[in-house]
C-alpha cells in the first residue's frame, strides 16, 4: 500500500536546497519513490513524498539524507496509508 510522508525539515529553504542538492543522488530510480514536493512555511520547511511502502522510504532516507543533516537531527516522519494514487501515463 502507497503511504503518504510527511517531513517537517527544520530548516529554511537555504538549508533544504542545501541538503536536497546533496540527497537526491538517487531519488528518481529509488525502489519505491512515486514522487517529491516540499514547500515553505513561516517556520520550516514541510516535505511530502509518496512511496510504495514506508520501508523503502527509510531505506533512502537513512543512506541518502541523515549523512546531510545536521549532528543529533531527528526528522519526524508523519505516514499516511493511502487509498488510492494516480498517476499519468
């Protein structure tokens, strides 16, 4: 089942261009990854990314993006199963 991820970053959008420039080795051809959008808040900047499973996306996440944040970061990831996801042909 397709899951819906939330990530608030903690970071500005200096620091989020930083790390995605840094993380997105990958993204595109990892096993799962249907699709990434982040957008800035007054505080923060939130990520959403859709994935077949969780587990793929922790995968990634763990070799692609925790070597990039800061020393004692920890992301909360907010996961939503999802219905239903469609996509062009």
């Amino acid at each position: 089942m397709a899951v819906l991820i939330k990530v608030p970053t903690g970071m500005n959008t200096k620091g989020y261009d930083q790390v995605t420039r840094e993380a997105a080795t990958g993204l595109k051809a990892a096993s799962g990854f249907r699709f990434h959008m982040a957008y800035p808040t007054e505080d923060t900047v939130i990520v959403l990314e859709v994935w077949d499973s969780l587990e793929q996306h922790m995968q990634w996440f763990d070799q692609y993006v925790k070597p990039h944040l800061q020393a004692g970061t920890e992301l909360s990831h907010e996961v939503t199963p999802l219905h239903n996801v469609l996509e062009p042909d």
